[in-house]
C-alpha cells in the first residue's frame, strides 16, 4: 500500500512493455493474526495423492480385519459388500454397464484418500477417533480385500501413494456443456 | 402491471394443491387473451377482498367466536413465526431435506425451508469459538474470528444453491411424486459475506498456488478442492442469510458461496482453507461428486450448474380447476442470467414465451409466469429456459442420448407434468 510513485510508473511501464495482466497488490486490512504452527498441525488433516500429510504409524492387513470387524462392519458389512451402508468392495470391471458398482475397488482413483476419508469421516457415529496404525490397517485390509494388495503387505507412509488403483485413469475433465444446440433443440 | 401486482396479492396465499380459480369461459387449452384475462383478474381480486375486510360473509357455520374484529390481537413479539394456518414443510431423509417449491412465491427461499444436505449432521457451533484458518501455499498463514471476517467490505448478492443431486433420481424415470421431491434440493437466498478473494489477499496467495481445500467443521469435516482462479472470481464468505445470520443448516456462522456452482462446493461451517498447487483429491471429489458416462469413464470437476427450469404450480400432485390457471415456475442457469423461458401446453410441440419477474438476477432463481385456459382435456405441461450464454435446458432424451443414466448429478432436462381430464396433475417423462 505504501508503494512509491517510481514503484507504480515502473509497475505501468512494464505493464506496457510487455503486455503482463500483472495485477496490483491488493489491500490489506490488518484483520485476523498469525496462525501458530501447532495451529495449523491440528487441523491440518488432508492427504495428497503424493502421500504429503501421512502421518508416521503402520497398519497390516490382518490388523486391519479385526480393526474393521469391529469398527465398520456393523455398518458396512462382513465382508464390505452387504451394506447396510455403502458397498466398499467389489464391482471392478462394472463401470461400462448398465449397473455400475463404484467401489474403492472399482472407481476410487488414488489410496491415499482412503486415509485421508477414513480418518476425517468414519467410523460415521466417531469421526477422527482412530489412530494412525487402526487407519493405516484398516486400509490395508480394504485394499487386499479389493484385491489390490497382497495379504502379507504393510501400510504405512512410504508404501499407501504406491498402491496401484485400478481406475486410477478412469477420470476426464469436465467437458461441459456437452449437448450441441440441435441436440438442446431436439 | 397494477393488476397482475393485485393477482399475485390475491391469490391463495400458499400455492399447495391450489390453482382453484373459476372461470365460466372455456374456449381451449390456449394462452389467455387480455380480455378474459381481465375477467379473471377481477374476481379473483373480488373474492379476496371479501374475505379479508369482511370475515362475517362467511357461511353462519364457518363464522367462530374468535371473529378478529371483536378480539384484540396479540402483542408484539420479539421474532416472528409464519401463521398457523400455514404448512409448508421440509421434507425430511436422514441426509437431506426438500424445499416444498410447489408452496412457495417469488424467488427467495424462507431460511426455514432452504434446503439440507449434510453428510453427518447439523454441527452447534458457537460463533465465538469458530475460527478461520488460512495456510499452504500463502505469505502469513492467518487466523480469523467471526468478529475478524465481518469487518471487511462486505457483498450482498441474491443466489440459488442447487445440489448437484437435484432432480437426480430422474435420471432413471419419472420418480418424484411433487416438485419438492423432484426439484426439492434447490433454494435461493439473499448472502452476505466477504468476497474470499479479499480474504485470502490478507494472507497473500504464492505464485503457485493454483487450488484452495475448503474444509468444514461438521462431523464429515466435509472438504473440497477448488481451482484458486475460478473461485477468486465471485466466491464470497457468507455469514449472513436473508437479512439475518446464516440458519445453523446452512452453515452458521460461516459457508462458502460459489455463485452457480454445485451445493457441495458452497463448504459450510467453513473452518479452513488451504492453498495448494494441485488438487487434493478427497473423497467428495473422486468418489462422490463425479459424473459416470456410459463408457465407464467419470467426469471430474463439474462444477457449474447448467441451466434449468421447472413449473412449480400446477406440478405433481395437484389439482387444476378449468379454466384460468397462471402457470408459475422457476428457471436459472450457473453460467449467468436466465434471458427467456418457454412454456408448452401440448408436450413440446408448440412453445410460447413466458413472462420474466425483473429484476433478472444472473445465478439466480428466475419466477416466470405463463397465463393459460385450460379446457378439461389432457396437457402436457413443460418449461424450458436459455441462458445468456445462448445455451437452451436441454430435452430428457438429448441428456441421455449425451450421458447416458448412470451419471448420478447435474440432471437439468426438461421437467414434464401430465394434468389428466380430470384436473390432476403428475410427473411423466415424454
């Protein structure tokens, strides 16, 4: 805000010289205060596809059945097929039919968000109550029972990004709006 | 245009399984002539005038001791509640709740019947706790409190919300019994809020930041991706709703609004933004919130809602009289300001102009009205609205010629509503 008279003429005549939509610094009001580290590290839950956010811990598979046995089960099924609530197994090769079954197995493009999901938003009726070895098993245990890893893997932060999703090619960008003026018309 | 202002105060004052106006004239299911038009008016206007100033016209039986001419009323009261005599409801599932649009006026939603999705619950938040916090790929990561965010410049826009479910179980076939039930995941209102782009300059956004997470504070922490250029553009944080604070259903004390966009991107109970150079891919945005095509392929990032229209009166579920009916509706479009919408009576084949209620916002619920007679045969009754980027609401069969029925979202087809002789009136696809 406090720029000087030589600072915006140069500013203008490099706006000219080269044609850069260089935007001015906006204001500034002086609201809200410097957020503090510890701050920011206890909110600051997500994972990227990279794995950046993982926290330290390791879960097996078959940790990860009793985890799930006890904590998902009730809601999403033995086996993660029977519901009553969402399906979280099966249905690969589905999607190009007329009954397509998403699944983590099946359409979930990247396992890393199956950490950042589980831990944010389950168990449904204890949101953010498991630890990271509960998380990182019971990830394991969806993946292997996807088929998608082998029994005898560990998860942790190094091997989750790795995992090979099976659809993880299956989405395009939004190519909206798809309908022509003669189809809209039709 | 005095008149049509005395139709509108006279009409019923909620439209649920209304539209009983009497007419002796039937000359065939056409747009009404001025004339006729004027006829109608004129009892209407009649009738409720009656009713109003002179409650002892009313038959010996209906007329109570409570006769409000001999009673004084009661007090003032610090806030408001709507009559007793009136009904309109949400609809209710364990996930979502319904705007009974069949019942309602104009364009603004009432706060109590907006629209509910929400992946676990309504958090309590008290406004004096909620925090702000803005970090990633910024120069000062911040903290802001409600007293912090309101005082900034503000901006008032009125805006629809349109969850990208609405209308969603169409895809399949003629589900929804009501307008609440196939149009119900839609509201507009008047917001109040910061514009983020003010926001996040106070925090300074690095040169490759190019996506923003918004995250909630409910028991979902409900999180999104979106594109930093795009929502810098028009994107507010909202804490006003309609004139007063935003209802806790709709994010009290903070929400994100993003003008046209799918109802998940508008993050309630907003309690984190965070910049990053690619998107976070949460679950709301791969597994959810993706659009299946046909080839088994999902389309990803869909962010704007297209333009759409429906009639809300006579629609599914109610009953028609012969004779005058105003055919009402909404229309809107994502991508701006709704510039005309046609109604047919006869399925399609022929279409005329419907009157537009100014003003015309852009991302906004639009009301249109169409007057019409209606003979006592079967209609078919459809709306169809273009936008100002010329694109025109599509036919049910050109959607799903395009994209199949698998896509779960973003369903704007033409709405079709079936009045059988006998004046009833259902959902049908054609």
């Amino acid at each position: 805000m406090c720029r000087s008279k030589v600072a915006v003429s140069l500013t203008s005549f490099a706006l000219l010289c080269c044609g850069l939509a260089l935007a001015e610094e906006p204001p500034r009001y002086g609201f809200g205060r410097p957020a503090t580290e510890a701050e920011i590290n206890a909110w600051n839950i997500d994972i990227a596809p990279d794995g950046t956010g993982l926290p330290s811990g390791r879960g097996t598979v078959t940790k990860g059945a009793a985890v799930y046995a006890a904590k998902c089960a009730s809601c999403h099924g033995a086996t993660g097929i029977e519901g009553p609530q969402t399906r979280l197994v099966g249905g690969q090769g589905s999607l190009a039919t007329d009954k397509p079954v998403k699944t983590i197995g099946s359409f979930w493009p990247y396992a890393t968000t199956l950490y950042d999901y589980i831990y944010r938003a389950m168990p449904l009726t204890e949101p953010q109550s498991l630890t990271s070895d509960e998380v990182y098993a019971v990830v394991a245990w969806l993946l292997h029972t996807n088929g998608i890893i082998s029994a005898e893997s560990t998860i942790d932060a190094n091997t989750l990004p790795h995992a090979r999703m099976p659809n993880r090619n299956g989405f395009v960008s939004d190519p909206r709006p798809d309908l022509s003026k003669s189809m809209q018309r039709e | 245009m005095p008149v049509l202002g005395a139709i509108d105060k006279g009409s019923p004052m909620s439209q649920q399984n209304e539209g009983k106006v009497v007419s002796s004239e039937l000359d065939g299911n056409n747009p009404v002539g001025r004339r006729a038009w004027l006829i109608s008016a004129v009892a209407t206007i009649g009738a409720t005038a009656a009713s109003v100033i002179a409650p002892s016209l009313l038959p010996a039986a209906e007329q109570s001791d409570t006769d409000p001419t001999r009673v004084p009323g009661r007090m003032p009261s610090p806030y408001g509640a709507r009559a007793s005599a009136e009904t309109a409801r949400r609809l209710t599932t364990a996930t979502h709740s319904l705007t009974p649009h069949q019942s309602l006026h104009g364009i603004v939603t009432p706060s109590a019947l907006h629209f509910e999705r929400h992946h676990n619950g309504v958090p309590a938040i008290h406004p004096d706790r909620h925090r702000l916090l803005i970090h990633g790929l910024v120069e000062r990561p911040l903290v802001f409190s409600m007293a912090d965010l309101t005082r900034f410049p503000s901006v008032t826009r009125m805006l629809f919300i349109e969850c990208s479910g609405n209308s969603g179980k169409e895809w399949k076939g003629p589900t929804g019994k009501m307008v609440q039930e196939t149009h119900g995941l839609m509201s507009t209102s008047e917001w109040t809020g910061v514009p983020l782009s003010t926001v996040l300059a106070e925090a300074g956004i690095k040169p490759d930041a190019a996506w923003v997470l918004a995250e909630g504070s409910d028991a979902a922490a409900m999180t999104r991706s979106l594109p930093l250029a795009e929502v810098l553009k028009e994107a507010l944080l909202c804490y006003g709703q309609n004139g007063e604070a935003l209802r806790p259903e709709q994010g009290y004390p903070l929400r994100l609004v993003i003008p046209g966009w799918e109802g998940n991107t508008c993050i309630k109970w907003l309690r984190r933004l965070k910049l990053g150079a690619m998107p976070f891919m949460t679950r709301e945005e791969t597994s959810r919130y993706t659009d299946l095509m046909p080839d088994g392929t999902a389309r990803q990032f869909s962010f704007a809602m297209e333009a759409k229209s429906v009639i809300t009166s006579p629609s599914g579920g109610q009953q028609i009289e012969p004779g005058f009916v105003e055919i009402r509706g909404l229309a809107w479009s994502g991508r701006g300001a709704v510039t005309g919408v046609e109604v047919s009576t006869d399925g399609g084949r022929t279409w005329d102009q419907a009157r537009l209620q100014e003003p015309v916002f852009p991302r906004c619920h639009t009301r249109f009205r169409f007057d019409w007679r209606w003979n006592g045969t079967e209609a078919i009754l459809q709306s169809r609205c273009t936008d100002e980027t010329g694109y025109v609401q599509p036919a049910r069969a050109a959607l799903v010629a395009a994209r199949g029925v698998n896509s779960s979202y973003h369903y704007n087809a033409i709405q079709t509503w079936q009045v059988s002789p006998d004046g009833q009136v259902t959902n049908v696809q054609v």
